[in-house]
C-alpha cells in the first residue's frame, strides 16, 4: 500500500508595513521566468554537488606569460574552461545527455555547445557557444565577449540560450569558495567557478610553499551520474589544466 505525501504548507503571507516601512515591486520578466526555471529545475533533478580544488599556480604563469607576450590576444580562464570542458565531455560522455521529460530515455549528443552564465541587471541569462570542440580560443573569447554584452544590453534569443550541452557558472570575479549551481535543465550538469584562493600546502619535503588553488563545484543530476564520476571528472578538469600549454 502505497500512501501520499503531506500537501506542501502554503505560502506564509503576511502585512509586512505593521514591522516599518515596505515598498511593493512586480518581481521582474526576466527574473520571473528565471525563477520558475529554478523552481522546476530544483524540485525536478536530484542534484548532489561535489566539491574540489585545482592547483593553477603554473597555469597562471604560462597564462601570464603568454599575455605579456601576446598583448593583443591575451588569454583568461573561462575560454580555456570552455576548452577543458569539451575535452570531459568526450572522456566522460554520461555528461553530454539529456533525460527524457519521463525519465526513460537518455539522448546522447555528439555535439559540444557549452552555455555560461552572465549575471545581467534584470536576472540571469545562460547564452551558449557552438560547437568549442571546432572553435580556437580567440573564437571562444570573441564569443563570450559580444554574447556577454548582448545579454546585459539588448537581450539574447532563446535560439541563443538554447541546445546546451553543460553549462560554466563563473563567480571567480565576485568571490566565494564554493557554491551548489543549479543544473540548467536538460542539462544534467554544471561546474561552478570561484575565486581563486592563495594558500600554503606542503611540497615534496613537507615544506610549506604558497601556491594558487581555483575551487570548483559540479552539481550533477544523480539519475544519470554517480558520485564516483563526479570526482573522476573534477579531477581531470585538474589535470587538464595543470598541463595545458597556451598557443
């Protein structure tokens, strides 16, 4: 015998002018929309996060170098993520599917459209790229650009924010050092990116040397992938960037 469950308590409505002063808003459109998607995505996924940490101290100096070298094509994190981030999605394909709205079929995708997120006045918006695995990094780079400064001026399309494949959501320019990013159905994972942190850590002889540590957080649908996997795929990210050579 199967029961129910308990009916959700309603919405606590309250007067809130009797404690001081209050100023009613209409909540905006696109935060509105924005909003019914988290609630969906949310209450829908049953998202676990998994937390890590890269050592970038060396990816920064071969970055750093490459800029001064390079003044008119510098190099920053999130397009050689985008980068990183295909190469994961063909070791680890489970991340590159979409569950059926019923939960029954899984649609594997031999394509790699990778969204992030840009924090826009009105809300937040997820604009995607086509097609990185085909793309350089200066392709990459022009593309969050100008799609970054759509999204914050005139607005993007939905054909714009659509056919995602895993989104980035970069808080490194705010701060932080971890977070649980909710999945962009249908989605079924997302890496969040934090500040990076300087620390000691010990090196080969158990001495203490100051080293930079980006955090990064995967939240996964756990229909489809295993905590195990989750680990396995932030620690390639790890590698992946510990030996990547800029060009």
């Amino acid at each position: 015998m199967t029961t129910k469950p308990a009916p959700m308590m309603p919405w606590p409505e309250e007067d809130f002018s009797v404690y001081g002063s209050v100023e009613e808003k209409p909540v905006g459109k696109i935060q509105g929309f924005v909003a019914k998607a988290m609630e969906r995505n949310w209450s829908m996924i049953p998202h676990v996060t998994h937390n890590d940490e890269v050592d970038v101290t060396d990816f920064e100096i071969r970055r750093k170098a490459w800029n001064a070298a390079h003044p008119d094509k510098k190099r920053t994190l999130l397009p050689a993520l985008m980068k990183c981030t295909v190469d994961m999605l063909k070791q680890f394909p489970q991340y590159n599917c979409s569950l059926s709205a019923d939960g029954k079929k899984l649609f594997a995708k031999s394509y790699y459209n990778i969204g992030f997120a840009v924090d826009v006045p009105a809300g937040l918006l997820v604009p995607v790229i086509r097609d990185v695995d085909k793309k350089s990094l200066d392709d990459i780079s022009a593309e969050i650009v100008a799609l970054s400064e759509k999204a914050k001026t005139k607005g993007l399309s939905m054909q714009e924010m659509s056919g995602g494949c895993i989104t980035l959501s970069s808080l490194g320019h705010i701060g932080g050092t971890s977070f649980t990013p909710i999945i962009n159905a249908p989605e079924v994972a997302i890496v969040g990116i934090t500040r990076t942190q300087q620390r000691f850590v010990p090196d080969d002889n158990g001495n203490p040397v100051l080293r930079q540590m980006l955090p990064l957080s995967l939240s996964y649908d756990h229909r489809v992938i295993n905590g195990a996997d989750a680990a396995r795929f932030l620690r390639a990210m790890a590698d992946w960037l510990v030996s990547y050579e800029f060009s």
